[in-house]
C-alpha cells in the first residue's frame, strides 16, 4: 500500500506539472502529504492510520478534498494508461 501511495504521488506531481499555477501548488501539496502518508503507512497500524486521516479531513476539508480530487485524477490517469497497452 505504501509503495502504491508513493506511485500516485510521483504521478499526481506529474499531473500538478501540467496544470495551471494553483492548481499545481495544490497538487505539490497532496503529493508531499502522499509521501508522508506512504511513510506512515510503512510505519503504522491500519487503525491508528484511519484516525489520522478522519482527524486530517476535520482538520483541512479543502485539502482533504483537492487531494481527493487529484488522487481520482491520478488513478484515472493511470487506468487509462492501461487500456491504452
């Protein structure tokens, strides 16, 4: 889980490059909480990771869902990536 949370946020860079300035702050932002969570993912059970995130979300709603939106855009991206091999 940790090395796939680490893919989407190299790939979510990628898509921040590409977009326009906010945008690409936002993306840069969601991609270096990715990598953290990655981190924590390595580090920590599953529960107290749920916790984490419930009080994140609480915490910062609009990052929570930009990065949630960036995070659909990634996934996305990388279906149809597929398809097209």
């Amino acid at each position: 889980a940790a090395d796939a949370l680490t893919g989407i946020a190299d790939m979510m860079q990628q898509l921040g490059d590409e977009f326009l300035v906010p945008l690409a702050i936002l993306s840069k932002t969601a991609t270096s909480r990715l990598h953290a969570t990655a981190e924590r993912v390595r580090e920590h059970d599953a529960a107290e990771l749920v916790r984490s995130l419930a009080r994140f979300a609480q915490d910062r709603p609009l990052l929570f869902i930009g990065g949630a939106f960036m995070l659909g855009l990634g996934v996305a991206r990388m279906l149809d990536a597929g398809d097209e091999q």
